[in-house]
C-alpha cells in the first residue's frame, strides 16, 4: 500500500486578491507597453451594424 498524501494549508483569501491584484498590474502594464509601441498600427474602427448583418443567416418571410 502506498502512503496517504499529506493534507495540505488551505489558501487564505487574502491570497486570490493578492494574486488577481498582481495580474492586473501586470495586464495594465501590458496593454500600456502594446499601445506606447512604435510597431503598432492604427486600430480600424469597429463596425457593429454590419457584424450584426454578417450573423444574420436566413430571413424570414
């Protein structure tokens, strides 16, 4: 017989917010680093009323 794992510490909730709080850090960091960038191009404007029409697939008559 194998031997039984041992139990482990449950994370603390602090924790997770710690953790989602770096994330953002580093997520706003990114975007900032991607929008400052020489290499990027404009971005096309978006267009909804003609995406709405391009999920339109029959018509009903």
């Amino acid at each position: 017989m194998g031997k039984r794992p041992t139990p482990k510490k449950r994370k603390a909730k602090s924790h997770g917010r710690t953790q989602h709080s770096i994330f953002l850090v580093k997520e706003v960091r990114r975007l900032r680093n991607l929008q400052n960038s020489p290499y990027g191009g404009p971005v096309p404007p978006r267009d909804r009323a003609k995406k709405a029409l391009n999920k339109i697939t029959r018509v009903k008559a």
